[in-house]
C-alpha cells in the first residue's frame, strides 16, 4: 500500500489549507495511484522531466528521491537527464546532475574492464571526505617510517579530490586507464590519458580526477603529508567540460 503524503498539510496546512488538501488528497492521493493507466515509476521520470524542464531544482530532490524508491536508477536518471539538455538547456542539466548525483550516489556502478589491469580496483575510499564524487583505493604499499604510499585509484565519472599540497614531499601519477584531469594552481588543467606520468613537486597547491563522462585510474606514489584544502568548484570543474 503506497505511504500516504502529507507533506502539504504539514508544511503549508495553516497556510494554504485549500492547496495542502488538494496536494495530498487529489495530487497525491489519486492521480498517483492511478497506477493501473501509468506506473508510479513512469509518474516519476515524466515529473523529474517536468521539474528540470521549469527550472524547479527546489522541488527536485524530493521527486529523485521519490523516483528512486519507486525504482529509477541512477543510469536511467542520468540518461534521461542527458537526453534532456539538448531540450532545456545545459545549465539546467548540470544543476539537475548535481542533485541526482548525491541521491543515487550509493547505487553501485559498473566500472569499465579496461581498468583494474595492473591493480585491483579496491574498496571505497577511505580518504573519501576530501573527494567530490565516488572513488576507490587499493593500498599496494605503505611505509610510514620513509613516508611512502603508493596507491591505485580509481574514480567514477565526474569524481575528483580536493586542491591539495603535499607538504615536504612530492608525488607521482601513473595514469593506467581511462580518461581525467589534472590541474596546477594558476595552470590550464590538462588531459590525462593512460600512459600519461605527472610530477607533482612539494607544496604545489592542485588537484586530478575524471572526466564527466570517462572513468579514471592512476597509480599514485607519495612521499610527505598531503594537506587537503578546498574542493574544486563546480564553476571550475564545469568550464573544463564545457570547454570554456
């Protein structure tokens, strides 16, 4: 039996009682269950599409949410938002992903065969707090006393760590797979593909990730301790795949 709404009364009863009535009553209470002529699922693809369409991010979470328990993935969500902004707009889009993104982040994800050759692909990232998007890590070796790791990570599209610097030390990246960025502090971001290797000397302020639409695997050797600052801007990231 479908839980029934009762966000109107409660957030605009005293209000707009009228509206909170046909909210959840009418809107809620039968159109949705109609589901003999149109499926709880199609309902949420056609209102996530409309919300996007009109602009209406506020409203969005709730109805990706919505759309998720009524069993919307995150491809599908992707692909249609995809679909759409050649429709609506690509601002729209990106701000649409952006939502989508957090709440289809724990949706499992297939990650391409072609990475994970010279490495396993490993467990999420234990040091995920300081990456935007989901990424994943295989320790190959760690030495605390010589302060050294050497380490396979492995992003999802879109993903990418925070600016950072590593202090006293300096690192080392080996592209093995797939498609990304990395960027110096007052530098253009530039293309990494596999077989790329990146130098990254002591306390150079920078960052490296995926592309939006392209997984990405490097091997990383660090010597020193990394200290995390703030994470890349979605202006940032956004102008490097929008190409401006």
């Amino acid at each position: 039996m479908r839980k029934k709404v009762t966000a109107g009364r409660e957030q605009l009863g005293a209000f707009a009682p009228k509206f909170a009535e046909l909210n959840d009553d009418v809107l809620f209470g039968q159109v949705w269950s109609r589901e003999e002529v149109l499926s709880a699922r199609d309902r949420s693809l056609i209102t996530i599409t409309a919300l996007i369409a009109s602009g209406a991010f506020e409203q969005l979470p709730v109805h990706l949410q919505r759309g998720k328990e009524n069993g919307l993935t995150g491809k599908e969500v992707s692909e249609s938002i995809t679909h759409l902004s050649f429709y609506v707009g690509w601002p729209k889009a990106w701000s649409a992903f952006m939502l989508a993104k957090d709440i289809f982040k724990d949706e499992e994800m297939d990650i391409p065969q072609d990475l994970g050759t010279l490495f396993d692909t490993g467990e999420p990232n234990p040091y995920g707090e300081f990456f935007t998007g989901k990424s994943y890590l295989y320790p190959v070796q760690f030495d605390k006393e010589i302060g050294l790791s050497i380490g396979n990570v492995t992003f999802e599209p879109g993903a990418r760590n925070n600016w950072h610097i590593h202090d006293v030390g300096y690192q080392i990246l080996i592209v093995t797979g797939g498609e990304g960025w990395y960027q110096e502090e007052g530098k253009e971001a530039q293309t990494l593909r596999k077989g790329d290797v990146i130098l990254t000397q002591d306390g150079v302020k920078h960052w490296h990730g995926a592309k939006s639409d392209q997984w990405f695997e490097h091997v990383a050797i660090t010597t020193g301790q990394a200290k995390w600052l703030e994470p890349v801007s979605e202006a940032i990231y956004g102008s490097l795949e929008s190409g401006g």
